[in-house]
C-alpha cells in the first residue's frame, strides 16, 4: 500500500506529540456528535473523537479559552486512530476513528422509528454525550438539499479569509442570515411533513456547532449537515471542496431514491455546476435547481469578479426547472409556481 502525502503524515505525529502533551495536562477524550441522518434500514453517525481539559488548572485555563469566541471552533485537539463507542438498540459498536478523530459510518438501524431521533455515544471511558439524527420514512418523496455560505448566510468576505474569520472571530450572533431564507425553508418543509434538509457545504466540520447555533437563532429547519475537514490529504495538501459536494449528493440519492430533491445554492462558486451536472444526469431525482445570484459586491468577493459564473452553468434543456433570485422571498414565489405546475408522480428510471 502506498504511503500517505507527506504532509498528512506529519500533521498526524504533530497532532500525536500534541494529544501526549494535553494528556499529561489532564485532558481527557470527549465525543463531538454530529447530525446524521437514516432511514428505517440504516443510520449514518458522524462525530469527532477530541481531546478537552479536565478539572486541573491547566484544564481550568483551556476551558477559559475554549469559551472564547473563535476558539472553541477550531481548538480542538483530535484524537488520532481512537475509538468511539456507538450506543445503538442492538448493543455498543466501537467504531475506529481516522488520523483527525472522525467517524462516519452506516449502522443498521434496529428500533429508531421515523422522526428526530436521539443517538448514544461515549469514550471508551465511558463519558457520554448525544447527537440528533432523522429516520426519514420510506413513504417521504420530497426532499432539500442546501449549501451554507453565500446561499443562507451572508458573509460579505473574501473568500479565503472567510472560514478564520467566521471561526476566529465572529460569534454567530453577528452573522447574517439572508432574508427569507428560512422562511423558504420552513413553508418547503411545512407542505411535505417528515421530509429532510440537509446541508451539503465545504465548511469545516469544527464550525459545526457554530452553525448549528446559528440556524436555531435564525428559526432554519434542523437539519443534518455534511461538512469537510481541512488540511491535507493522504494525496496532497487540499481537499477538493467541489468533489465533496458532487460526491455527498449523489450519496443522498442513492441513500434515498424515492426522493425528489430541491437543490438551493447560489451563483458564486460550483453550485450551479455541481447541480447541473447531477439534475442533467438524473432528472428524475430533481424537483427543482434554485439559485442565489449574488450582488457584484458578493461575486467579487467569491472569485474575485463582478460577474457570476455562468460559464460553469450547465444545459438546462432538460425537464428540471431552474429558478433565480436574490434573496429568499423572491426565490420562493418562483420556485412555489416551479413546483406548481409539477406532477409529484413522475416515475424514477436512474441510478446514481
């Protein structure tokens, strides 16, 4: 077997010396959960194995840190090749984590019934902590899938500053959400009980409370999110952030192929491509394509020009429509006529 990129490799033995240190300090592994999703058949679990200080003084100083604004996203220490314990009905399942502390694995879902469900999960040690997942009922046939930045939030950032600033330095009171938005979300999910959204965004896993925070206080629908995590790879030293997208909603549709999906971005990265690439291969798995044009200001500081990137839009020919606007309120008359004139029961003859 090949060896990993360099770059992984020492940012693994960094983050080993690093655990060994905050060992000796008192700190002690503690379970991240993140929200997942399943269906009556199976569960997809996400969550970080980290190291948090304990009750030492060192231990008293970090969480001091740690309640800063900023640092509790992004100060972390992984636990690297460790064990998370996932209390399921069928008993425990130690699941190893990879050389950054995550796991994301599929569980065969034994009693959680449709619906928001609560999972267990714990250290070897024992301590505990809960995440949230939805069982989505085989019967759902509407879905939303949604990117995060520049499409719900308003970041008004240089792209390549956003994610330390927005982890940094921003509490997620200060944040702005784009108008209508939830509104968009809440009517959508209203008219179709039970169905799922979930956040497909090259955002940082380490934001995940942040943003999780953020929703609720801007009355966004719960929903599961699949981030990413930075750094370098076994291959090189970025992940591809258009690949995670393209890669995580085709997964949605395999997971779910009774589901027709509402697809939300905007205009000022690979929304447009990634969603017309997928709904021009499988139609019958789009509803609709909504997308936020952002404002010459936003699109320079996406890509650094003032116009969208139209060039990477796909053919839109094709069955699903597409509809455009600024803001959420403008988004949601088009798409509501868009879904009108729709019939819900278009058969589905594709594969993922």
């Amino acid at each position: 077997m090949s060896r990993s990129f360099f770059a992984a490799r020492v940012e693994e033995a960094l983050n080993r010396a690093m655990g060994r240190m905050l060992r000796r300090l008192g700190w002690k592994e503690r379970v991240v959960a993140y929200t997942g999703y399943g269906d009556p058949t199976f569960v997809r679990v996400m969550a970080r194995l980290t190291l948090a200080p304990g009750r030492s003084a060192a231990g008293v100083i970090g969480r001091e840190l740690l309640r800063r604004r900023g640092w509790r996203n992004f100060f972390a220490q992984p636990v690297v090749r460790g064990t998370i314990v996932v209390h399921t009905s069928r008993g425990p399942v130690e699941v190893p984590t990879d050389r950054s502390g995550y796991i994301d694995v599929r569980l065969e879902n034994g009693t959680l019934p449709p619906g928001w469900q609560r999972i267990e999960y714990s250290t070897l040690d024992g301590r505990r902590t809960t995440g949230e997942v939805q069982i989505i009922d085989p019967s759902v046939d509407f879905g939303i899938i949604s990117d995060i930045d520049d499409t719900i939030i308003s970041t008004m950032l240089p792209r390549l500053m956003l994610a330390a600033w927005n982890s940094f330095v921003v509490h997620e009171s200060a944040r702005q959400a784009v108008p209508g938005m939830a509104r968009l979300y809440r009517d959508l999910l209203a008219e179709h009980p039970g169905a799922p959204l979930v956040f497909v965004s090259t955002g940082s896993w380490n934001t995940h409370p942040t943003l999780t925070r953020f929703l609720h206080s801007r009355r966004f629908p719960l929903g599961a999110m699949l981030l990413t995590d930075w750094g370098p790879t076994s291959t090189g030293w970025f992940r591809s952030g258009r690949a995670h997208k393209e890669r995580e909603v085709r997964q949605l549709a395999r997971d779910f192929p009774g589901i027709r999906w509402v697809m939300i971005g905007d205009d000022g990265q690979h929304d447009p491509a990634i969603y017309g690439r997928f709904s021009h291969d499988f139609p019958d798995h789009v509803r609709a394509v909504a997308i936020r044009q952002l404002t010459p200001a936003e699109q320079v500081l996406a890509h650094g020009t003032l116009d969208s990137l139209e060039s990477e839009q796909m053919d839109r020919t094709h069955s699903v429509p597409w509809v455009t606007g600024q803001d959420g309120w403008e988004i949601h008359v088009k798409l509501d006529a868009a879904l009108s004139e729709q019939d819900p029961e278009t058969p589905r003859t594709d594969t993922p």
